[in-house]
C-alpha cells in the first residue's frame, strides 16, 4: 500500500536540499526524474520553504521502499549539517500521478 511522508525540517535551507539531491544524484544536480532515485519506489516528490525552514512530501509505494531510501538519506542529511527528524507517515488512500 502507498504511503506519503512528509518531513517538516525546522531551519532546513535550500542550500542544504540542494547539497543533499546533488550527492544523491551522484553530482547530477536536482532529482527531475524517479530513475534519479537511489532506490525504487517513489511515486512523486515535492520540497520547498516552510515558514521554519524547509520541507519535504513524498509518496512511495510501501513503506519497505521508504525505509529503504531513509538508509541512504539520512547520512546525506548530516554531511550536510540538515537538521534530521522523523516524517510524518500516512497511509495512502487515492494517488493520482497521470
């Protein structure tokens, strides 16, 4: 079953994001597509500014996949120096992606 995730990440800056996907991608810059993933299993992706810093929504196929991804996010998260904190996780009931 799908999950969405949404991290609210209190002083969390764009430059940080950015260093985060650009090591993700391997040195491509900003993930623009799925196959940009370190893992499979994301459906979609979004992140921008909070009133607090920055956040992050995604939704992914299960919650195996999620895990998955959070094995190699959270080490990119603190090279980074991005503040970590665990998402709030929602069960999926209808997901739209065409």
């Amino acid at each position: 079953m799908a999950i969405i995730t949404v991290f609210e990440i209190p002083g969390g800056t764009q430059a940080q994001y950015e260093q985060v996907t650009n090591e993700m991608t391997g040195g491509r810059g900003l993930v623009r597509n799925r196959k940009d993933w370190p893992v499979p299993g994301l459906i979609s992706h979004a992140a921008g500014p909070s009133p607090t810093g920055w956040f992050v929504t995604d939704v992914w196929e299960s919650e195996d996949a999620f895990a998955k991804f959070g094995e190699k996010l959270a080490p990119l998260m603190q090279k980074a120096g991005m503040p970590m904190g665990e998402p709030t996780v929602y069960q999926a009931f209808n997901v739209v992606t065409d």
